[in-house]
C-alpha cells in the first residue's frame, strides 16, 4: 500500500495511564468444604457496584462512529452491550455501552487462561505436567469436568477442561496449582486486568461465580481477547475446541457459534441469572491478516448470543479490512541526528503495524511521521524518537510509535573537527 506523507514535528506529549480509582474488597462466599459457594445468594448489586463518580471510562470512539459516511450502522443486538474490535490493530469498529459493569460469569475463565498462558510461556508449568485434584476443586459447584479428589490430571486436560466444559473444578485446579491458593491467583488476575488496562474489572474468584465485587465491562473484555490472540498466539487453538471427552464424559463447547460459524476461532461464554447469557468470541477468514474480536454481554440465551456475536463480526467482516503497513524493523523514514557519528538514523516500527479501515477508503489512507525535536546524540537502538500517525478524511485513524533502528553514537571530536572544516569549505 503506498500512502501519501506529511513530516511534523512534536512541541510536546504526554502519556496517559488507567489506574483503580476505587478500593476493592469482594470475597467470594465459601462452602463447607472451603470451596466458592455456588449456591449462595448475592444481590446484583453487591456483585456488581456502582461506578464510583471519580471513575473516567475510557474513552470509545468506534470506526463506524467517527466515519459513518463509509459504513453502514452497526446491527442492533438484543445485548446489554457489545464492542466489535480488530485484534492486530486494536481498531474499535463498532460499540454499544462497552463501558457499562457487567457480571462476566464464567468469561471470568479468559483471565484465568491468560495468566495460565504466561505461566506456560515462562515456563513455569508445561502441558504435560500431571497435578493432582485438591478437595477444595471437587467441591466448587457449577459446571464441571467431572473431576475427583486426588485425581491426576495433565494441565493440557485440565485446560481443555475449562475452556471446553467451563469447568469449575478444573479452573480451581490450575489456579491452586499456580498461585498455592485461589485467593493468590485472584490477585494475579486482578494484576494483570490492570497491566492490560482493563480498568472497569475486578474478580473475586477464578471461575466466575456470582461474588462480591466481580464484575468488568464489553470494553475490558475486547482488551483481554485481543491480548489472547496478539500475545499467545501459540494457544488460541484451545477455543476452537468443540467437544472434549475426559474419564468417558464426553462434553461440547458451551460456544454455539463454534457449530454455526466457520470463521470462529473462540473464545468463550459465561451465564448466570445476574448475568444473563454472554459470549466473547474470536474469527478469522482463511488468507486475510483481519483478527476480530466480538464481545455481547447479557442476551437472553445461548444461541441468541451465538446468533448476535455472528452478526456482529460478519458486519465488521463486511464493512473493514486490514492491512500490515509495515514490518518489525521496516524504517518508514530518517531523521538527522545532532552530533552523531552517523548523519541520521533510521525510523521503524518495533512490531508489525497493522491498519483497519473502511473498505475502499484505502486510496484516502495519509501517513504523517511526527518526530520528536532536539534529537541529538547518542541514540539507543528500540529508543522512540518520533510517532508515526494514520489518518483517514483528517481524523486520526491509529498512531504507533517510531523507534531507532540502529544505535548511533556521540561523534568523535576528529568527526567534530572534519564537518566543520567541510563547512566552511
């Protein structure tokens, strides 16, 4: 794709974080034997606290919003509230009350996976790790993949356990195993909602039964998909899993849109009566880069969730496309340096950098570089030094920083020397 190029320069910018604005206490209630009660009854209110006034959504503004002139509307759903993202350049495409609370239920799960993933990743735990079921898992109620106390199990089935069966049991199993207790995952969980930015979350367990305090929103939800398939691409193939079958008991994905849709990829559903029936989910087309990532909370069943999330993703499908702009390590342009050995450096992306727009809006793609004033040596290689900036129609479409990609040292003073002599000549 050939794009046409503006060169600004930054005065100044400043980076914004998201941080908790509020103390989280929810503890879930526990059975006889220790285990999260999933009989007990809790108000919806009590599971899912108001927003405190000092809370600031993060701020939404869907691709079907900003260019309503080249899409149609969004489909209405009969949700409490969806977000359509495209998971490469987490492009928003279209959103619906993305940032109200909502009970997840056992959407809870996809946390769970992804502190499980880093845990695999690290090495921490591997696949073929045999751990042994705790009492305390065997006695946590809901769904389950029919576990028993002392059982050895591998972490893979155990996986397939919670992302096929959605198994209470086998969900507690994995976390005691990592964290020593489910008390100590949760407070994993709760750390990495907020590395990711999820800033309208909070657990209270590991499975996503009804508890105090428990609760996250369509927009949290899209952040954590899109970090499912950006960082552990290696693992997403677990959520296309349609039937699992352990000790004889065979069980189908609770995802009916793995059965009804051929481009679905994942990931996951969640119900309870405060929560209603939910579902995130995952597609790709066979040869096309477009990653989406659709999430519906609250329908009013299984399959209207499934029905409702396959609308969804085939408007994005039929209404954007994506392209890879550039490569890791690709310069998209130089920029001088003062008192380098070398007379400029070369700009690039540190990851591959991915564009979704509106489809034939490709011709009316502008690539502005902004690099940063004052650059003088020595530069570090990876270090930023400018942003490079995509519009569409004026309105910024997705930025991405520019990184130096080679280093370039202070000048020598014979270097020094020798360029002013070559000036004045």
């Amino acid at each position: 794709m050939k794009l046409r190029f503006v060169t600004c320069v930054f005065v100044s910018f400043t980076l914004a974080s998201l941080a908790f604005s509020e103390a989280e206490t929810g503890q879930a209630p526990l059975n006889k034997y220790g285990a999260v009660d999933a009989t007990a009854n809790i108000p919806y209110d009590i599971q899912v606290p108001a927003t405190p006034a000092s809370f600031v959504p993060p701020n939404i503004v869907p691709a079907n919003t900003a260019w309503e002139t080249r899409v149609p509307k969004a489909p209405t759903l009969a949700a409490k509230s969806y977000m359509l993202i495209e998971a490469n350049s987490a492009q928003i495409l279209a959103a619906e009350h993305a940032n109200d609370r909502l009970p997840p239920a056992s959407i809870t799960k996809l946390m769970l996976v992804y502190v499980l993933d880093h845990s695999l990743a690290n090495k921490d735990i591997s696949l073929d790790q045999i751990l042994s079921v705790p009492t305390v898992a065997w006695a946590t109620g809901g769904s389950r993949m029919f576990l028993k106390p002392n059982d050895k199990v591998s972490v893979e089935d155990l996986i397939s356990g919670v992302v096929v069966d959605s198994g209470n049991d086998a969900a507690v199993t994995l976390a005691t195993a990592i964290a020593g207790t489910q008390e100590a995952f949760v407070a994993l969980m709760n750390h990495q909602a907020e590395v990711l930015g999820m800033s309208n979350t909070h657990f209270a367990d590991v499975m996503g039964l009804p508890a105090p305090a428990h609760y996250t929103s369509a927009r949290d939800l899209a952040v954590l998909g899109e970090h499912l398939l950006q960082d552990y691409p290696q693992y997403v193939s677990w959520f296309g899993v349609k039937s699992f079958t352990y000790n004889g008991i065979s069980q189908e994905n609770f995802n009916k849109l793995l059965f009804i849709y051929p481009y679905a990829i994942g990931l996951k559903t969640g119900s309870t009566t405060a929560a209603g029936y939910s579902l995130v989910s995952a597609a790709q087309k066979p040869g096309s880069p477009m990653q989406l990532v659709g999430v519906v909370l609250s329908s009013g069943s299984r399959d209207n969730s499934a029905n409702e999330s396959k609308a969804l993703l085939e408007y994005g499908f039929r209404n954007f496309e994506t392209e890879k702009l550039y490569s890791q390590g690709q310069p998209v342009t130089n920029t001088p340096v003062l008192n380098a050995q070398e007379l400029s450096v070369p700009l690039g992306v540190s990851k591959d950098f991915y564009v979704t727009f509106p489809k034939g809006a490709e011709k009316s793609l502008v690539a502005q570089v902004a690099i940063n004033p004052g650059l003088s040596a020595p530069i570090q290689k990876g270090q930023a030094l400018g942003t490079l900036i995509i519009t569409l129609d004026g309105k910024t479409l997705t930025t991405s920083p520019l990184v130096a990609l080679k280093e370039d040292a202070l000048q020598s003073i014979w270097q020094s020397i020798g360029r002013k002599l070559r000036s004045w000549v």
